[in-house]
C-alpha cells in the first residue's frame, strides 16, 4: 500500500512537472513561482537624495514560446515596483518590446533596435533598448554600431558567427537638473576573441561621445566575469568606466546574476558619477537577475 502511494505521488510529481515545461518552451519557470525580493524592510532600503537616479540594466530573456505571456506582467510591475527610472535591456523579442511599450506607456518611453536590421520593427531581429521615465528623462541622440570589423551595418564580427553582437546608446538630459549623460546598452559577444574585441570598442565608444566629464553608463550582459581580462583590464583599467557594483557603498542582494551558474555577467560601468548603492534583485521571472544603481552625476 506504501508503495502504491508512492508511485502515485511521484507520478503526480512528474506530471505537474512535464505540464510546466510543456508550457514553458522558453526555459522561464526556473521556480514554480514567479516571485522577487520586494526589499521591503526598512534596514533595505536604497540610499536616496534629491537629485539621485536610479539606473537598471535587465536581460529580458528572449521569448521562444508562451513563457513570456505568463511573466510579462509581472516584469512590468517590478520594473516599476523597483522604480528603473532608466534601464537598459537586452534579449527582447519585437512582441517583449511591443508588450513592455504599451504596458508602460503612462510613465516610460523606449529606445530600442533590433540586431539584424537596426531597425525597431518586427522583423528586426532581437532587441536591445533602453526603457527610460519621460517625466525624469529627455532623449536628445541617439543610435547603435555593431561589434565588428564594419561597425555601421549590421554584421558579425571575428568569431562570432552566430549572432550580429551590437550597442545601443542614447544621449539624454536629466530634466531635474539639466545634467547631459549617455547610456550605453549592450549585448556581448559569447566568443572569446570578438567579445575583446567588442569590449574595447565599448570603451573607445564611451571617450568619443562622452567627453571630458561628461557622465555614462555601461548597461548590459557581457558574458563574461569580472575577473575575465576584457572586464578586469580592458574596460575597468581604461581609466575612463568603473564597475558600478565594486564602486557602491552599500550593496543589497544577491551576490550573482546568473543563477544558473552562480555567476556576475551583468554589469552597469559608470563614468563620472558617484554610485550610492547596487542593488541585485532575486527574481524567477529571467534566467538572469535584474540590477538596480542609485547614483549621483
């Protein structure tokens, strides 16, 4: 009879299982709840001060299948919930992109292109962007360069041959105190050598548009850990970014990302600005970790 039982409650297991992953050709349920650290204890609370902004960077994670319909709410209430006042994201699909744009539509605006066209359509290709409060905000430039060897269309570059690696950045003034700052959002390269490479340019893009003290951010996953020689050296030894996470003086959260291999892959690099606090959020609703920077220019 023991047995019996057994086998019964493990086949129910089983079966709740394959139903979840049946519906879920995405990879999202990574828990069986779709819940985040809403950070509401007093002692957690992020350092503010009139002037502060809050800057995000959130790996979506691309929508295959119908994952997305049963987390996209959700995205959309803590994007708010967190208060991203501008946030860089990366891995949409047209119909993340469209979701998000309309969900948010009373208090955000998004800059966002596709990699395969450079365009900001359906047929674009998987999206990067960034997803900023108009009321906080003013886009004054904007645009996108790929990481390659022919920077202006979209194009692979050196060995990775798979996907059409990009920037996209976006120069903005901050209504509350009329300060000028770009944002750089960014999908890395998984190959070794083109993501050196890509890294490189990120820095030499950020001293050509921001100049002298000019204020940037560096938004994005880069498929690498801080110790790899193109985070620790060639972006965090170029003088000119810093990681936003060991600048902190106070950190809140997780102590990874990528929960999967317990790994720090998402990064915001500041230039010419002062970070009151990094936050990493626990949540189930990506197979990455949305950051958060309260920071000061």
């Amino acid at each position: 009879m023991k047995k019996i039982v057994i086998y019964t409650l493990i086949s129910f297991i089983f079966s709740v299982f394959a139903s979840s992953c049946e519906d879920n050709k995405d990879n999202s349920l990574y828990y069986p709840d779709f819940t985040w650290d809403t950070g509401d204890g007093e002692e957690d609370e992020d350092p503010v001060t009139e002037t502060s902004m809050r800057v995000a960077t959130y790996n979506l994670q691309v929508e295959t299948g119908t994952g997305w319909t049963n987390r996209r709410e959700r995205v959309a209430q803590l994007i708010k919930d967190y208060d991203f006042e501008i946030c860089g994201f990366e891995e949409a699909s047209w119909e993340q992109r469209s979701y998000l744009g309309t969900q948010l539509a009373s208090d955000y605006q998004i800059l966002a292109y596709g990699r395969d066209t450079g365009n900001d359509d359906n047929k674009a290709g998987e999206m990067s962007g960034i997803l900023y409060k108009k009321s906080r905000y003013t886009l004054l430039d904007a645009g996108r360069f790929w990481f390659s060897e022919t920077p202006e269309i979209p194009s692979n570059g050196w060995d990775e041959t798979n996907f059409k690696r990009f920037c996209v950045w976006g120069k903005f003034k901050d209504n509350k105190t009329q300060k000028e700052f770009y944002l750089f959002e960014t999908h890395m390269p998984l190959a070794d050598n083109a993501r050196k490479h890509a890294c490189q340019m990120l820095v030499d893009a950020v001293s050509d548009k921001a100049k002298d003290n000019t204020p940037a951010f560096c938004t994005g996953d880069f498929n690498a850990t801080p110790d790899a020689p193109e985070i620790a050296t060639t972006i965090c030894q170029s003088g000119i970014l810093k990681d936003a996470y060991r600048e902190a003086a106070v950190q809140h959260g997780a102590l990874f990302t990528f929960p999967s291999k317990k790994t720090r892959i998402d990064f915001i690099f500041v230039k010419h600005a002062t970070v009151l606090s990094t936050r990493t959020i626990v949540s189930s609703l990506s197979d990455h970790y949305p950051m958060v920077i309260v920071v000061e220019i």
